[in-house]
C-alpha cells in the first residue's frame, strides 16, 4: 500500500529541472506531497485530488494522472532553497483505515550552486 | 511556524520506560494526527483523531496508545520502551482530517538507551 517514488535520489546544479514520481498499486483519492530538510518537520507543498488536476505555485508544480494512480512532482529552475527530501503521501478514500495518509520512502534532491 | 506545537522537544529515557508525548492543534483544527519517523522505517502514520475520536489505525504498536482530548490537544503514550522505538515523533493537524493540507510539529526527538 505504500506508494513507490524514483528516482530515490537526484543531484541538480542551480537553473536544472527535476521531476519526482510516486506510484500506487492502489485507486488513490488525493496525493499529497511533502519537502523535509534534515532536522526539521515535513513542509506542506500541494495536495491534489482525484480529477487529474493539475497544480503548482512558484516553478513547483504536480500532475495526478488517475488512470495510472501516479503523480509526478515538477521543479523548475531549481534553487538551492529546493533541497531536501521530497515525500509523497497517498489517500484511498473516505471510510475507515483508508483515511491515513501513506508516505513514500522519499526522494532526496541536492541542488549544487 | 505551523502553529502546531509538541512537547518535550527531546526526551532521553531508559528501555522499560515510559514517556508521554503532548501536542497542541493548530487552532481551528479538530483532527490530529500521530507519525514516527526512523532511519529504517521512513514516515510511517501511527493514528488519527477527529474532535476526540479515533477516526484510523496505522502501524501503531499495542504498547502505545493515544488520546484527544475535549480541548483537542493530543497525547501519545509509549510503554515498554525498547531500543527500536528511538525516532523522531510528530504531531500534525488538519481542519477537518481528509483530503486536505496536514501541518506539522517540529516533532519530538525520542532517544531510547
């Protein structure tokens, strides 16, 4: 049940794009996806329900593809500020245990001046 | 500043111990929401709380346990301490608790000798 992000790990030079994917094996209601720097709390990004919807702030933005339960994470440009460990988190729906929220392994992205 | 807030901040104690982590809500919030965080095991969701219910079970152990209480502050117990229960736990809080933003604590670093 728990959701399966690639790469694992990404290494960028500042101005470089990276994209970050999550897949389920399971129909998922909303995804939700997540930046942690070491030592700290996990910091809200964006939350995408089912729909297909696609959204972004700044030069982050996500997709959630229904038909194929995954969601892609897209960072362009990126800064130095973007580094991290990027973890998302999947819904199955209303009722019961699906309410939890289930994070991936994560996905620790380096950007290099 | 999530505006969630958990105490202690780290706490040291022997295995057999038992310790009582607290968090505070974001105000406005009525769900709550318990994780453990390990080198080994990732983020993983323990369990959630709705305007004092228990609304979903994740892999919480038998010798924890958590409540809510009517102010809608939250605490999670662990008993029994063992070596393997050393990891940082968070507390986070949503409004309504289902496919919506999660904010979280700064955690609680627990360290189990």
């Amino acid at each position: 049940q728990q959701p399966v992000q690639s790469p694992q790990a990404v290494i960028l030079r500042e101005g470089e794009d990276a994209v970050i994917n999550c897949s389920s094996s399971k129909a998922l209601y909303s995804v939700h996806w997540y930046r942690q720097k070491h030592g700290e709390a996990p910091v809200f990004l964006m939350i995408l329900l089912k729909g297909g919807e696609q959204k972004g702030h700044d030069k982050i933005s996500a997709s959630f593809n229904e038909k194929k339960q995954q969601s892609s994470l897209y960072l362009t440009a990126s800064q130095l500020s973007y580094s991290g460990t990027y973890f998302c988190g999947t819904e199955l729906g209303s009722g019961g245990s699906n309410y939890k929220l289930t994070f991936g392994k994560g996905t620790l992205l380096t950007v290099n001046p | 500043d999530s505006g969630v807030t958990q105490t202690p901040k780290h706490l040291i104690t022997a295995t057999g111990q038992r310790v009582t982590l607290r968090c505070s809500p974001r105000s406005g919030d009525l769900s709550v929401y318990w994780y453990q965080q390990s080198l080994d095991q990732g983020l993983q969701f323990l369990i959630q709380y709705y305007n004092g219910e228990e609304r979903a079970k994740g892999n919480i152990l038998e010798r924890f346990s958590a409540q809510q209480f009517p102010d809608l502050h939250s605490e999670l117990n662990l008993s029994s301490l063992e070596l393997g229960d050393s990891a940082l736990y968070f507390c986070a809080s949503s409004a309504t608790g289902f496919g919506e933003t999660q904010y979280f604590g700064p955690g609680t670093r627990l360290l189990v000798l």
